[in-house]
C-alpha cells in the first residue's frame, strides 16, 4: 500500500500540472510516483486473483487456465 503523504502528493502535483503547471524536477517525481502507485496496485490486484477459485453452479472448479498457471508460478517462487 502506497503511504497518505505519497498518495497527497499524487494529487498535489496533479492540480497543479493542471493548473500553473510543473517544474521538470517535479515531472520526474510525478512519474516516479505514477510508476510507484500503479506497480502497487497491480501488485495487490494479482494477489487478489491468486486467492480466487471460479466454480460453476455443479461445483466444478472452472477456474481459467491462465489463472491455475499464474498460482503455481507464484507458489514456486514463494518456496
């Protein structure tokens, strides 16, 4: 989870791209903190997936390939 000063600052900079614009420093630190917020919430997204089972109303565990392939992917590399 990205830090409340980080996530303010975020916002911060937004407003005043938008409104009296930025410094070149702080182009590269909203960049910085764009990249930062968006791996942590993908991050926590693909964690989220991992802890999903998809079953249909028999009870069959349908749960997308490419899901099952990602959760043993993510359990080798946790051992």
């Amino acid at each position: 989870m990205l830090s409340k000063e980080k996530i303010n600052r975020i916002n911060e900079l937004s407003k005043r791209a938008k409104s009296t614009g930025l410094t070149k420093q702080e182009e590269k630190e909203q960049q910085t903190l764009r990249k930062e917020y968006l791996d942590t919430f993908r991050n926590s997204f693909k964690n989220q997936l991992h802890n999903v089972t998809v079953v249909d109303e028999n009870g069959n565990d349908v749960t997308p390939d490419a899901l099952k392939e990602s959760k043993k992917n993510k359990n080798k590399h946790m051992h």
